[in-house]
C-alpha cells in the first residue's frame, strides 16, 4: 500500500542574518507515514517539525531530498488534494463569521454546494462553535480560533489530516474534544499527521512517533518500540512504619506515607517496611515514558553537538 507519506533524505537549510550565514533546519529526514494511522511527531522547540509541515504543504521548497504524499510528489500541486491542514499560527480573516469563515474554505476544497450547509453545520456542531456561528472570528479566543482551524482541516473530508500543534491554546475540555476528534478520523480510516509538545496526548493518541532533535531523526516507531517496558522506579504507600532508609519520600502523614524507590529496590525497601512492622497499601510502578525518551535523546544531541564543537576548537 502507497504511504499517505513518504519523506527521503529532507533538508531544509535556511540563510539568516546580514552575513547569511547558513542555518540547517532540517537534516536528511528520511520517514514513512502509513495509510490510516494516528503519527505523532515530537521534539523540542526548534527541532524542525514545522519546518517538515511546511515543507509537506509546500509552504517551503526544501533544500535537498524529496518526499510524497499518497504517491504524488510534493512539487506536483495535487499532492496536497486530499490534505487537510492547520498551521501552528493560523491566521484567518477576523471579519468572516465563523459561518462566512467555513463557506469559504469549503468552496475553495470545491465541497458541492449541495453538501456545503449540512458539512458545515455539522463540523461546527463537532467543535463546539454552533452557538458561535453568526459571531466574527476577531471576537473568538484563542481556543476559538484553535477548534476554527481544525473545523476547515476537516471541511474538504480529506484522506490525511495534518496539525501543527493542535491542542495549543485549549483548555482541558477543548484538548478532549480535539483528542476525540483525532480518534474518530483514525476509525473512519483516516491519516492523521500532528506535532505536539503535549506529550501525554502523543501516547494516548498516536499509533506512531517520530522524534525529532536539531533538525535530525532520533527514533521512530510504534511506542512499545520507542517506550519499551521498563520500569523506571516504584512508589510505595505503606502504613505503621518509619520510610527504609535511601528512600525518597513523596508524602507522609500520620496515617501513611508514600515512598519512591528505584526498581532493583523495591523488594528490598518492602522487606523492611514488612520487618517494622508496617502494613504496604500500594505499590505503583513508574514505566519508562516518551517524555523520558525525548529528553534522553535531547541530551545525546547536545552531548554531540558539544563534542564537535571542542573538536573544531
């Protein structure tokens, strides 16, 4: 099966400052986003995930490499047919009722006048902004403006959805309503490509991950791949007993108190709460997470970086 995309050897560099002296933003990027799957892509502020969506939605030439979508090359126009996109900043006429604003991002993904109004009503309904139909975008919040944007990605019922950072500016419900969202397109057979720093809605969300630091490709993969199974340490709620020496308290009252141990330890440190005569409530297991991932990947990076750095010194 064609890839929705196809990303080979992507660089990106940029000319900056009067000297012009040059900046890579992006270094041989080299992905494969499959057909019907929810791909989360991650990094640090600067790593180059919007400078690839710019690149994918030919808001940017790229200085080398090539990628495609559904088979087309991104310099062929019609690659970006079937792609519903919202950028990290949108911006929007504020004068457009969001009404006005959907009309006209449905006319241009040439929607049939026949199914404009029913699409249209039903994708506000969807974002919540139904009661907000008649109301000028410049009188929208920020949240507003973010459940707009990812309204008109969906108006034209694209095949592959891509978000740069959606749930930006959204309060825990609207983050609820864009998750459920994302879900739905993936059950109704849709791509969704979304970058986010929300890296809890990424593991939740994504059937894959790609990571991204200084403009280079750190890992991808399905999450068990990246993740792994390891545990990272236990925490430990025990009552009638004083906390194993070593142990790093988290809370502690005259009831019971809660403990953090590394995982090599936890048989241990339980062995001598048991032995003081304590009762263990609990025992949680603290897994390996992205977030851990990404910063272990942030720090090779920078490791690197600074070792090339004294050896050009």
């Amino acid at each position: 099966m064609t890839p929705a995309i196809r990303i080979e050897q992507l660089g990106k560099t940029y000319l900056s400052g009067f000297w012009r002296r040059p900046f890579v933003g992006l270094q041989g990027l080299s992905l494969e986003v499959p057909e019907g799957v929810t791909f989360g892509f991650v990094g640090p502020n600067g790593a180059g995930k919007t400078t690839t969506i710019k690149c994918l939605m030919g808001l940017q030439r790229p200085t080398s490499g090539n990628a495609w979508i559904h088979g087309v090359p991104l310099a062929d126009p019609r690659s970006r047919a079937s792609v519903g996109f919202m950028p990290e900043r949108p911006y929007f006429y504020e004068h457009l009722t969001a009404w006005e604003f959907m009309d006209f991002y449905a006319r241009l993904c040439e929607v049939p006048a026949a199914d404009r109004n029913g699409r249209i009503e039903a994708l506000l309904a969807r974002v919540g902004l139904e009661r907000f139909r008649n109301v000028p975008l410049r009188k929208f919040s920020k949240g507003m403006l973010q459940r707009a944007g990812i309204a008109q990605a969906l108006v034209g019922d694209p095949r592959l959805v891509v978000l740069d950072e959606p749930m930006s500016g959204l309060d825990p419900l609207g983050r609820v309503l864009v998750r459920d969202i994302i879900l739905e397109e993936r059950r109704r057979g849709r791509t969704v490509f979304f970058s986010s720093h929300i890296l809890s809605d990424v593991e939740s969300l994504s059937d894959q991950v790609a990571i991204l630091v200084a403009g280079t490709l750190r890992g991808v993969g399905t999450l068990e791949q990246l993740v792994g199974n390891r545990v990272e340490s236990v925490e430990i709620t025990f009552a009638g007993a004083a906390p194993p020496p070593g142990a790093t308290v988290l809370r502690a009252s005259e009831a019971s108190a809660t403990i953090r141990v590394p995982a090599e330890e936890v048989d241990a440190a339980c062995r001598a709460i048991l032995a003081a005569s304590g009762s263990i409530l609990e025992v949680h297991r603290n897994a390996r997470t992205l977030e851990a991932v990404l910063l272990d990947e942030v720090e090779r990076a920078r490791v690197v970086t600074e070792q090339r750095l004294g050896v050009l010194a």
